[in-house]
C-alpha cells in the first residue's frame, strides 16, 4: 500500500514526501548531467586530440 492510498494522511505528510520525490529527482537528474558532462569533455579531448596533435619531437 502506497502512503498516498492511505485516508488518514494528512497534507503536511504528504507535502513532506513530495519535497522528499522532489530532492531525489534533483539529485537524480544532476548526477545524470554531471555524467553526461563528463562523457562530452572526453569525447571533446579526444576530438581536439586528433585535430591537433601533438609533435613529441619538438620537445627533445
């Protein structure tokens, strides 16, 4: 049984596990764009990597 089927729950009980949905979907979403993020930096220095590489002799 969901806390939202029950008939005695009160608004403040279910505002306070709203606000608790919220936050988590927050955190969700962020660790999500931060992976995302990630993934598009690498994929960018691997991109910048093959148009300009570096000449290792130059710095003998």
């Amino acid at each position: 049984m969901s806390i939202y089927d029950d008939p005695d729950i009160t608004f403040e009980e279910i505002a306070i596990e709203l606000g608790y949905l919220m936050r988590d979907i927050a955190v969700t979403g962020l660790k999500s764009l931060n992976r995302e993020y990630r993934e598009f930096r690498k994929f960018q220095m691997e991109q910048d990597a093959k148009q300009n590489p570096i000449d290792h002799d130059e710095w003998k």
